[in-house]
C-alpha cells in the first residue's frame, strides 16, 4: 500500500503520463478511466495510499468521487485524496477542499509538482 496510487483520469494521453511518472519514481499505479471506477477499485480492494482525481470525467466527476470516498464506511482506511484540475479559480480550488480532499494539483503539473504533492503526506 505505500506506494499504491489510484489516478482516476478519463484522458488517455494524462493517464500514460502520470503513470510513467510515477512509475519512474517508484510508485505502483492503476488507472480508472472515471470517478465510478474509482470508487468501485476503492470499495473492492482499497490497497491504495494515493488517489489522484480528475475534476472533469464521464460517468462520476471527481469531487462527486471523492465525497463518496470520504463518506462511505466500507473504504477504509481512507487514502490520501489528491484533486486534478485545469481550473486555477481560487474560489474553485478552496471548494475542493472545503469537500474533505487532501490536496489539490493544478494542471499542467510537472514531475516536481506531483511529487511535493505526494512527499508532503
């Protein structure tokens, strides 16, 4: 579980990036292509210390899937929840984390960027 990472990102082109990166640095990484896979990986096998969530996603958006994470009992522990957004609002940014999240990393991050993000829990 240390180095689990859940990123849940329907991009195809975001989701072979950020799982390159975080394999290079020493991280396990599944993808779910929506917040619905997501929360279904995390209820049947919640081995993930890191869940990274796109905002804008299909099916589930991510904050829908993070309020779902944070409220239901059957995910537990809870893992370390990372928002992803390409919106630089401040209003916008403290609404994710007035939801619970842990974190929230701006789009287009670099590799330095995301891993502040994951040494600072």
């Amino acid at each position: 579980m240390e180095n689990r990472v859940l990123v849940a990102e329907d991009e195809e082109i975001n989701q072979m990036f950020v799982k390159e990166i975080l394999n290079m640095n020493g991280f396990e990484c599944d993808i779910a292509e929506n917040g619905q896979i997501a929360v279904d990986l995390l209820k049947k096998n919640n081995n993930y210390k890191f869940v990274l969530l796109d905002v804008r996603m299909p099916v589930m958006n991510g904050t829908d899937a993070a309020k779902i994470i944070l409220s239901d009992d059957s995910i537990n522990p809870k893992p370390v929840i990372i928002i992803v957004t390409a919106n630089s609002n401040q209003d916008e940014l403290d609404s994710y984390m007035e939801i619970g999240v842990d974190g929230v990393l701006s789009k287009p991050f670099t590799l330095k960027s995301l891993k502040e993000v994951l040494s600072s829990f």
